[in-house]
C-alpha cells in the first residue's frame, strides 16, 4: 500500500502527530505513523523502512525532542537515501542540531504556528507537485472523467479561426502579464532572501553573544574554583600546622603547693584578688575561689587528640562579671551535713568503703546535687547554683583571656602526678602507671591558676545545662543553656575510672538527671553581688 505521508516524531510529540494525521486524513491524505500503522508481532524496522519506501513524501514534526531521537534522525537519513522530499514542520521554537542540523540545512520549513488553520491546504499543495491529491468528490469526478469514453467530433474551421485570431489579439497582453509577474516573483524572492541573511546575522550574533556569555561564566567559574582549592589547600596547611604543634609535648611545671588563707564571709568585687581571694560562709559550706571576669574559647579544635565532634564548634564566650566556684568538688562531710538538716533527701550515698569526710561526694544525681544547692542558698542568703558547661570550662582552663587551647590547663602531657585517672592509658605518648582505682581528697592535688583543684579527673561533676550535641548556639555569655534534650544533663572533667582523653577540658558527656554513678559528683558556684 501507498500512502501521501510518512509521519517522522519523536515518542514525546506523539499526541501532537496523531492530532494532525487526524486533519490530514479528514481531507483524503494518506498517512503512515508508528506505532499506529505497525502490525502487531512485527519488526519495528522493518515495517518503517518499508512504509518510507511506500510515501511520496516524509513530514518531520522537528521540536527540541526530536533533536534527541536517534529514530528520526535515521528515518530522515533514510528519507533523503530514497530521495523521498522531507517537508519539515517546526512545532516548537527549537533549532536543529547535529545530524538533523546537517539534513535539514536545505530544506524549506513549514511553521505549524504561523500556518494556524492553513496547515493542511500547505501541506496538500506541497504534495501536488508529485501527483494529485486525494480529494473526496472532486477526485472522483477525476477518475469517472478519465474512464468515462470520449465523444466524437470536433470544431469547425471557422470556429478555430476565429480562436486562433482571439489568441493574437492576447498574445502581447499575456506576455506583458507574464513579464509583471514574473518582476513581483522575482521582488519577492529578493525580499526574502534578505530577510534570511538578516535573520542569519542575528542568529550568528546571538550565537556569538552566548559564547562570550559562556566563556565568561567558565572563567569566572575556573577562578572560584582556584581560589577555593587554594583556601582548602591553606586551610589543610594551617590544620596540620596546628596538629604537628598539638602533637608537640607541653607541660607547665607542677605548682607547689601552698597554704591559703580562708575568709568567713564573701569580699566584695573590689577586695577580691582573683585565684587568690577565698572564703567560706559556714562551718560545713565549701571554699570559694574568686573566678574572674573574661573571655576565653570554648570547645576544642578540630586537630585536637580525642576529640569528640559534640565539642564543636569552638567560639568565644565572654564573662562580664566575676564569680565564685568551689575550690573543689562537694565533699561527703560538706554534704551530709545537707541530709542533716533535711536539705537533702535521707538517702546516705555509698563511699565504696573509700571513706567519707574528705572524699568526693559520688553516687549522686543531678537532682541531689540542685537539691544541695537550694539548701546551701538558704542557709547562707546567698545564691549558690550548679555552674553552666560554659563557665566550668572557662573555670577549668585556668585563663580570663583568649589563650592557646590545650586539652588540660597545664599543657597537653598529663601524668598521674597531675591527675586522678586511669593510669594505665596515655594520651601523647604519656606515662603509664598501675592506676589507684579510687577517689582521692577533695583538697589534695594542685591548684590551677583560678586556684581550683581536681578540674582534671577525679570525679565527673554535673553542670546546669540540657544536653545538646554540639555547641552551636551556645549563650555567648556563658549562661546554662534549657533548651535541647532535657532528659539528660551535661557532665564535665572526667573521673578516677576514666581514660586521660576523657579529662580534657573540652570533654562533655550527657547523663539522665536521676543517674548516680561512683563516678559522678559535683562542683557549685556562687554570684557575686556588685
């Protein structure tokens, strides 16, 4: 079977096709178009190489798909192999490239949107040219004139004279008219063909336009990525620049230790003569350390050894006014003397046989420990509370200005002369010892440069804040953070049971509120009134 047209698309425009088969059809002209046309249980190729070779002509249904459709590329190559005329018709604004670039160069289009409802009297007489267009009645009368026979006779000598006169008499108005015709044919190519070169300049501007544009942005894009490879390769330098020192044994010399004198009653901020100003309140209340006011960074950075990623990001915190924390961990003596006043629940916390007195109150909870300080504050009409993370570190490392982070306040070697852990891990290369197993004193060990002891091992000490898991968003002014997760609350400085990386300054752990552990106690601070 013969058709008119073979619909060339691609599977993305095949509602399009159908739509127009559909018109086409509607006015007698025959189409072929997959898959509608494909019997069922055939050779795809086949039945398209066979239908091309069927059509007077290939309609190509050109969008920006079918310059992907490696189908329509090959049913063109196909088309122009059979020298069957391909009439291009653009359904979208795209341009041809590739090999559909290649194949189309000389083609005259045909635009679907600027034809509107003239589309399908275009296509039919640009099929006139191969053979007459199936027509409805009008064919048929065709085919009836040309079977029906022809009758006999002929016109008579006059009447062809008179003809033949009537020609001459036209002749020159004919020619003159061919010769109008033909100057406004002429005319009108001229115009269009220098609509063609002006449109080709355009295109060929733009063209130009967007590969400079394109160029740029390249460049631009090559620069941005130099400059950060450079930053990354700086930063790679400074972080193992800053390992290489960490990784640089440091210790400060061990502070000998001395007597201190213990005021009765809190000084004022101007009599108080940070990390050597101290006092007690009661009998039975702790010894204070006057802390001062500062800034310092808080958390560790990235090439510190043991690190955890909780401990990040490192910032500045600033402490605007001085204050007072205990100069060592609540002892049990300190806090049975809350259970005997009923400050505390009745509840007498183990000591392991280690001893009371002296030793770190252990095997309490954070509730116990808010529960010491509430009592503590009514007996001295002063406010005592737990301390926030922020200020034990800041309290902890010992420094009221931005200093160089080390894990511990005397430099990044520890041993068991500075420190209650345990013994038998290092941490850089330290020494390694049969470790004690058990708490030590509360006022043994040596004093920081706040005067505090035990910041490093010892017993962990809860502080006030929710847990969160990492310092982002920590108050920059050193106050307790309450939002996060406050089922569980932050422990800081490590214990007797702990490995040395776990006393670092920075080190943070979240624990339940209603926990108690032999190796959790706690530490209390105390404002100071301007």
């Amino acid at each position: 079977m013969t058709y008119d047209l073979f619909i060339s698309h691609s599977s993305e425009d095949a509602e399009t096709a159908l739509a127009l088969v559909a018109d086409f059809e509607n006015r007698n002209i025959t189409c072929w178009v997959a898959p509608r046309d494909i019997p069922m249980g055939s050779s795809y190729h086949e039945e398209i190489v066979q239908a091309i070779e069927n059509s007077r002509a290939v309609l190509l249904l050109f969008s920006g798909a079918a310059n992907k459709s490696e189908h329509v590329l090959r049913e063109v190559e196909l088309a122009a192999q059979g020298k069957k005329p391909i009439l291009p018709l653009r359904i979208d604004v795209s341009e041809p490239v590739g090999g559909l670039k290649y194949m189309l160069a000389n083609k005259q289009w045909v635009e679907r949107k600027a034809l509107g409802n003239r589309l399908v009297e275009t296509v039919e007489q640009l099929l006139a040219g191969s053979r007459p267009i199936h027509t409805g009645v009008d064919g048929a009368r065709a085919r009836q004139a040309a079977t029906s026979p022809k009758k006999k006779g002929g016109l008579s000598p006059m009447l062809i004279t008179a003809i033949a006169v009537l020609i001459l008499l036209l002749g020159g108005g004919i020619v003159a008219w061919q010769q109008i015709e033909a100057r406004r044919v002429a005319q009108e190519l001229k115009i269009k063909q220098e609509q063609e070169i002006l449109e080709t300049a355009r295109r060929e501007e733009e063209r130009l336009k967007k590969e400079k544009e394109e160029e740029a942005r390249k460049e631009a894009e090559a620069k941005k990525a130099a400059e950060e490879e450079r930053q990354r390769q700086q930063a790679a330098k400074d972080a193992e620049r800053r390992k290489q020192a960490a990784l640089q044994p440091v210790s400060l010399p061990v502070q000998p230790s001395v007597e201190i004198e213990i005021q009765k009653k809190a000084p004022t901020m101007g009599e108080a003569v940070p990390g050597k100003t101290f006092f007690r309140e009661c009998d039975l209340c702790p010894v204070m350390a006057v802390v001062p006011r500062g800034s310092n960074l808080i958390g560790s950075p990235p090439e510190e050894i043991g690190r955890s990623s909780n401990e990040g990001p490192q910032q500045p915190v600033n402490f605007h006014l001085p204050l007072a924390v205990a100069r060592s961990e609540i002892s049990f003596e300190e806090y049975l003397a809350c259970i005997a006043e009923g400050g505390c629940t009745p509840d007498r916390p183990g000591d392991y046989g280690w001893g009371y007195d002296k030793q770190p109150a252990m095997n309490l909870s954070w509730n116990d420990a808010n529960r010491y300080v509430a009592w503590l504050s009514q007996k001295t009409k002063a406010r005592y509370r737990l301390l926030s993370e922020s200020e034990w570190e800041y309290a902890a490392r010992g420094c009221a200005k931005v200093c160089d982070s080390m894990p511990f306040w005397f430099g990044n070697q520890i041993s068991k002369d500075r420190a209650n852990y345990d013994w038998r891990y290092a941490y850089l290369g330290s020494p390694k010892a049969q470790a004690r197993r058990k708490t030590v004193p509360v006022d043994s060990g040596e004093a920081n440069p706040f005067g505090l002891l035990n910041v490093h091992g010892n017993v962990r000490e809860w502080v006030e804040d929710c847990w969160n898991e990492s310092l982002a968003g920590l108050p920059r002014d050193g106050a307790a953070r309450t939002s996060g997760d406050c089922n569980r609350r932050v422990v800081r400085g490590g214990s007797w049971n702990d490995e040395p990386k776990n006393l670092r300054s920075a080190a943070r752990y979240g624990e339940v509120p209603t926990q108690r552990q032999a190796e959790i106690g706690f530490r209390v601070a105390r404002e100071l009134v301007p």
